[in-house]
C-alpha cells in the first residue's frame, strides 16, 4: 500500500491549518502520535480539515449511499507508516532490514499518558551512569513478546568476592543466609533472583526513579509515561513472584507518577491487596522551592504505596514515635490509690484527679520536669476510661474497679468503661522512659537533615534517611530468617540499615556512583560506621555480605558505543558486533556490508541509535544456560559461584 509523495505534502500542508496548533513541536516535526490520536478519535476539526483537500477527500474518504465515510484505519496507517516523511535514518534501516511493526510507533512524538499502549513489551532499561541524558527511546528499548527469547533467563555472575571486617576475598560459594549485592541491570538480576528466592522474601523496599526529568532517569520525553510505566510493570511483575505470601512491598514515589503507580499496582497486586498509601515529609519550607510560592503550594511531600501479597496472610508490628507528655496524654486525668492494697484487692482501691495527686505529693506543677518525671515514674497509677461498645459492664460495681478479660488479658473496668493506663503507651527509648504514640500514615517526624553524607557516602539528591527504612522493618519484619530486598539500591540504605538490624538483605544497582557507591557504604557499615540508626541501636560492626556481577555480553558493547565520540570508533565497533554474530535476528549481514557507505553517511547519533538497536537484547548478559559454551571464556571460579548460586551440583 503506497501513497503518492504529493499526497504526503498536501496532507502535511492540512495539518498545517489546525487552529489549534496541534500537530507540530515547536521545532516543527510533526506529532504523528497528535494526529493518530485525533484520527482514532473521530476528531471534527480534523475531518473537516482533510475534506477540505480534494485528494485527501478521495483518497480516504468512500461515498456509500451519499454518506461520506472516513477510513480512519486506512489514515492512520499512511501517517504512521515508515515511509511517511522519512529521514535518511528511517531510510538506511528500512534498506538493511531492521524495522518492524512496532518502530512506527516508537518513531512518534507526543505524550502518551495511561493508554499505556507498549503495555505488554519490556523496557530493558540498561542505563549505567546517572548522568546519561538520552534523547531517543532506542537506548532503552521497547521489546515486543515476540524480541523476547532469552532476555529473562538466569544469568552468570562474576566478580564474586565476600567483604568481611576483615577485607575482601575471592570466594566461589554462595550460602542461604549470606547477604547479596549485585550489580548489574536490575531487571535480569530480578529475575534470575527467581531461581533461588521465588516465594522467599518477606519485604520489598524500592525508591524508583520518580521519572521527574532531572533524576537520572531520561527516557524519551515522548513517551513520558508509557515508557515509565512499562519500566516498572516489568519489574513489579517479578517482584510480585519474589515475594512471600505474608509480603510486603512499598514504593516511595512523588506526585509527578504517583497516580499511575497507584493504577498500575492496582493491576499487579490486586486492588484487595493495596494496604495504604503514607504520606511522608521529605523537605522543609526553605530553598528553591519557595521561589515561586506566589504561584504554588511548596511540595515537602513524597508518598510510599504499601501493598502486600495476600492481605488475608499479612501481619504489622504496630510502630510507636516518641511524643511529648501532653500530645500522648491529653485526657489521662484520672489517679488510682491502692494504699497497701495488693493488687488482688482491686475493690478496695480507690480513685483521685491527677491535680489531687500532684499535691498529694508534693509536686510543684509550674515545674514541668518535674512534673514529668513524676508522671513517667507513676504512669502505671495514671489512667482514663473510654466506652467499649462491645462489652456490657452493667452487672459491675459503678464506682469501683474490676478486673475483667480483655483481648485475651486481664484488664480492669471503672465506672462502666474500659481502664487504660498510661503505661501502656511508654517506652524506654535510649535508657530513658518516653511518651510514645502508634504511628498513622502521615509521617512527619523522621529526621531529614543532613543526609547527603548519611553513610560515608554523598548523594546529592534523592537518599532516604536510614530512619525511614528502619521504621518500615519495624512494622514488617519480625522475624530473624525474614529476607529484604532492594532492586533500586542507590546509595545503599536499605542494606545498610537491614544489616545492622540482623536482617538478610538483597540489593540490585546498575548505576555507577563510583567513589559514592553502596559498596563503600556497606563496608562502613562493617567497620562499625556511626552515623543514621547506628548509635540510637548501639551499632558496632561486624557481618559480611557477597558482592557480584551481571556477566556482561552485549551490554559492553553499550557502554562503549555510548562513550564513542567519532565516526571511526562507530565503524570499527560495527564491524566487532557483526564478527560476535550476536545482532538482532532482523537483520542480514550480507545486507550491512553492501551498505556500508550509507551508514559512514549517518551523523554520530544516528550511527549510536543503529549500532544499539542492532545489538540482540536477548544477549546483554550472559545466560546461566551458556556457562559452558567457550565462546563466553567463562573462568572456573565463576562457573563454581553461579552454579552454587543456583544450587546446582
């Protein structure tokens, strides 16, 4: 199906006319996505437009019966279509083979938002520095089912070395209880993960990239959120498989993606499984941010959305921050006098006003630690009553206290309502005895100063206080063979924190922070390093864990096409990939070769965007089935690591 090259240009000339400016950026390329979108849509501005050119009118419009029918699917293939205003790019790939049906699509401008339309395709994602600002969507390609052969395997890892107090050693074993850090592309890692810890893992941390333009993670602005979102689908997905069915997961997001993270999880999870979204104060009302508060509310703000596998398996630790004596205690006004009795005589007890009792003893009340400290040292004595709906105390004496069953427990009634005593709602935090209160889901009390060097390690933006991960611990995990994982590593809190609370971690980075990495963090943390929770838990040191790599194949070729800065670098790179035979199965080498001066033709970007695309995604690490295939020169000591790995003997 060929449409004439003076139709192209009149219907480019129509799109051209649109009141509305809708269908060119503002450099002048044409949105076909703006256009296909209006087609779909039946829009009237755009019919009228394309009936107003003759040719476009009977070229995709049939009069049946005097009604003018619109082929809309007829349109919107010819605007999407590869040979549609092609550019010498579009050409060259078309020549050598290396297009399919979906590259009319990943060719388009213009945001697609929740019609997520690559929803079942896989964003491999294989970004390795922070810094990389990439413009095309090829870097982190969109792998339709029918690319995906071997992309999800298992993996061979290498590197391996175990960290100790002690130093480092090469090691070829990998144990159950051992703690792991791998680097490499976090979705491949994840799912090799599967093959030992499938149903395992009882709590899922992650802090995404919030997909804000200036976080690091800079996929085509095209496909803001399609391409964000199909970057997480793929990797929740596994998650999901990870996780224990008492599990936990929780994603720390802001509001640029939050809703469609909201949605997406929906999906994945279930909505049944969706426990709460926390609001949590990251920032304070200072800096930049108060440079337009004429024109907006100062975001402090970022959300973490909770869900678990299976909410009917789940169980929380109920989590108490410390408050002042009034916030805790604000209707504790009541004071009970046993005078000799024992506590089997609870009739013969009797009752004062807190007040009576502070001058009973002699307590000065515009002396508020004194005060306090009468109060902490006496809470067991200090009570109010509240109205329990369910119990009926009316066969008790009104004015006198009874001891009755509660939740299991042995309680105390008063005037016809439950005891609670202020007891109940003190602990000792740091050798101190502390008003406390259960936490909710708006948390605005973790500590967020100076955490830029939290760790030993810098990050400028974008690290979590270790309070925050040690509270979300708390509130899943209980149990010491309770596995955490972390596929956002970052800087490395979530292991950080895990280890020095006794946990089993597992953390996945493919970023390179270079002297800032978790790797030097977590070694601090095994040298005893005293900042975050260290000192509020006594931490002195001490465990190990394993570090590993993601066997690299094709993904060394990225690196260096990425950091190739002239033509001869790219050709001399063409020709190594074509000699691995490891490109994708679209294309004939045969055909490469008698083009050649075509692709020396190309500018440098576009020489990248081929040799990227050219490369088989299948093969940007090296698959567990492979271990023995010489091709991959596989040493003897990582083939031992990765088969214990797998538990292979």
């Amino acid at each position: 199906m060929g449409i004439a090259t003076d139709l192209h240009g009149s219907i480019v000339d129509i799109f051209k006319k649109d009141e509305k400016q809708r269908f060119f950026s503002a450099d002048g390329s044409l949105l076909r996505n703006a256009v296909y979108e209006a087609t779909m849509s039946m829009d009237k501005d755009l019919i009228k437009l394309l009936l107003s050119d003759k040719k476009i009118k009977e070229t995709f419009f049939e009069d049946i019966d005097g009604v003018l029918v619109f082929d809309k699917v007829k349109f919107g293939w010819t605007i999407n279509n590869k040979q549609f205003l092609p550019d010498s790019y579009t050409r060259f790939k078309n020549k050598i083979g290396l297009v399919d049906e979906n590259n009319q699509f990943i060719s388009n401008n213009g945001n697609m938002v929740l019609s997520f339309p690559y929803k079942d395709c896989i964003l491999e994602g294989g970004q390795t520095k922070e810094d990389q600002k990439r413009g095309e969507i090829f870097y982190n390609e969109l792998l339709a089912p029918d690319e995906v052969d071997r992309l999800l395997a298992p993996k061979v890892f290498t590197n391996a070395k175990k960290y100790s107090k002690d130093g480092e050693e090469k090691i070829t074993k990998f144990n159950d209880t051992d703690n792991l850090l791998i680097k490499g592309n976090n979705l491949l890692a994840i799912s090799s993960l599967l093959e030992r810890y499938e149903g395992k893992i009882k709590l899922i941390y992650i802090d995404p990239p919030y997909n804000t333009g200036s976080d690091g993670f800079n996929y085509n602005d095209n496909f803001n959120h399609s391409s964000w979102l199909v970057f997480m689908k793929n990797r929740l997905q596994l998650a999901k498989k990870l996780l224990r069915t008492d599990g936990f997961i929780f994603m720390q997001i802001n509001d640029n993606e939050f809703s469609y993270l909201k949605v997406l999880c929906d999906e994945i999870f279930g909505k049944e499984n969706f426990e709460t979204s926390i609001t949590v104060k990251m920032s304070h009302l200072s800096g930049t941010k108060m440079a337009h508060k004429d024109k907006k509310i100062p975001k402090i703000k970022e959300h973490i959305l909770m869900y678990s596998k299976n909410t009917e398996n789940t169980k929380l630790n109920p989590v108490y921050t410390p408050v002042s004596w009034d916030e805790a205690f604000d209707r504790y006004n009541s004071f009970l006098l046993k005078d000799g009795f024992d506590d089997t005589n609870c009739d013969k007890w009797y009752v004062i006003t807190l007040n009576q009792a502070y001058e009973k003893n002699n307590i000065d009340k515009d002396k508020p630690k004194e005060v306090l400290k009468f109060n902490l040292n006496n809470a067991h004595l200090i009570f109010r009553t509240a109205r329990n709906r369910s119990a009926d105390y009316s066969n008790l004496p009104f004015n006198k206290f009874s001891k009755i069953e509660k939740e299991n427990k042995t309680g105390f009634a008063y005037k016809g309502e439950d005891v609670n005593f202020a007891s109940e709602k003190i602990q000792t935090i740091e050798g101190k005895k502390t008003p406390v209160s259960i936490i909710g889901d708006i948390w605005t009390d973790i500590g967020i100063n100076n955490l830029s060097n939290e760790g030993g390690v810098s990050l400028r933006f974008g690290k979590k206080p270790e309070k925050l991960i040690e509270r979300i611990i708390k509130l899943t995990c209980n149990n010491p063979d309770d596995i955490i994982l972390d596929f956002f590593a970052g800087s490395g809190t979530t292991a950080s924190v895990a280890h020095k609370m006794g946990k089993q971690w597992i953390t996945v980075e493919q970023l390179d922070y270079e002297e800032n990495d978790s790797i030097k963090r977590m070694k601090n943390v095994l040298s005893g390093e005293q900042s975050g929770i260290s000192k509020t838990i006594n931490w002195q040191g001490g465990g190990s864990f394993i570090y590993c790599e993601l066997k690299e194949n094709n993904q060394q070729f990225i690196d260096k096409i990425l950091q190739a800065d002239n033509d001869k670098n790219l050709s001399d790179l063409l020709q190594q990939i074509l000699a691995t035979g490891f490109i994708s199965y679209k294309v004939n080498v045969k055909d490469i070769n008698d083009n050649e001066s075509e692709f020396e033709k190309l500018s440098i970007e576009d020489k990248k965007k081929f040799l990227l695309e050219l490369l088989d995604k299948n093969m940007l690490y090296v698959n567990y089935c492979d271990i023995d295939d010489e091709d991959f020169n596989i040493s003897e000591k990582d083939k031992a690591f990765t088969k214990s790995f797998y538990e292979v003997k």
